[in-house]
C-alpha cells in the first residue's frame, strides 16, 4: 500500500531571498524626487553646473563629488558627473557615473540612456551600446529629434557590432 501523507513546499532560501530582493528593487524603481534632495547639496551643485557651463569641468567634478558626500543618493549629481565625464572623453568614469544613476532609479535616469550609449561606444562596448539605444527607442513618447538621433547613433553601433 502507498502511503499518501502530504508533504509541503517548502523552497530553499535562496529562492525565498531572490524573490524579496526582486520585489523590493521593482517597488523602489521610481522613488527619486529632486525636490528632496538636501539644501546644501542642492547649493553646491548649482554652483557645480555654472562652472561646468563656464568649462570648467574640474573644478565642477571636485564641487558634485562634495555634493555626493552630503547627498550620496543624489541622481542628478551623478547624471552631470557623467555628462561632464563624456565630454572631457573620460568614457570609463562616465559609463560607470551613469551605472551609478541608473542604479538608484531606473525610471527616473531613463531618458540618459542615448548619452549613456554614446560613451559605452567610446568605450569600445558597441553591443551594450546597442541594446542601451534599443532600451531608449522603447520609451513611449520620445521627440522627434530623439528618436532620429538614437536610430542614428543604432546604425552605427550596428555596424560596430556587424563589422567586429
């Protein structure tokens, strides 16, 4: 005779700990509001970005590195590191400045990723340049001159990829 006792699911932890970490990174995509960004960093970025307009660019990094020490969750700091990185052609810095935006909110940092495509390029990484543009094509609602620039930028990082 066959014994029919139940037995329960119990999954191992790993998974239960997966799905928790899962669940609160979805639930905190969009939680960045600049308007709540802290008074004094705020002060020392705007300052920051009159520099970078006036090119000069080191004395803005030095200025939003300060800025991230009193705010380290501070999206837009990280946005203009890695812009001001891109145009001094520190690809690297800049690719790992947007990361770091794209990590605290995901949403949020969305529209960054032509820009961000555009030093992954000039990193050489011409397939997650690819799929960076193909992530910002899907974005509903984009402007014209978006779109014809990020299918621009798609040809080329296509034949990047086609050609290696």
């Amino acid at each position: 005779m066959l014994n029919h006792t139940k037995k329960s699911f119990r999954p191992p932890c790993w998974l239960v700990l997966s799905v928790l970490l899962l669940a609160s990174h979805v639930s905190s995509a969009q939680w960045y509001d600049p308007d709540k960004v802290d008074h004094n960093a705020t002060t020392i970025y705007n300052l920051a970005n009159n520099k970078a307009q006036n090119g000069e660019y080191q004395a803005a990094i030095k200025m939003i590195e300060k800025a991230l020490t009193i705010d380290p969750r501070y999206v837009d700091a990280y946005l203009s590191l890695a812009g001001i990185n891109g145009e001094m052609k520190n690809y690297m810095v800049a690719v790992t400045d947007f990361e770091k935006a794209f990590s605290l909110d995901s949403i949020y940092t969305r529209d960054y990723l032509l820009p961000y495509s555009i030093d992954l390029a000039g990193c050489g990484r011409f397939s997650d340049a690819l799929h960076a543009i193909d992530t910002f094509l899907a974005i509903p609602n984009l402007n014209d001159r978006s779109q014809k620039a990020a299918r621009f930028r798609k040809t080329t990082y296509q034949f990047a990829v086609d050609y290696s």
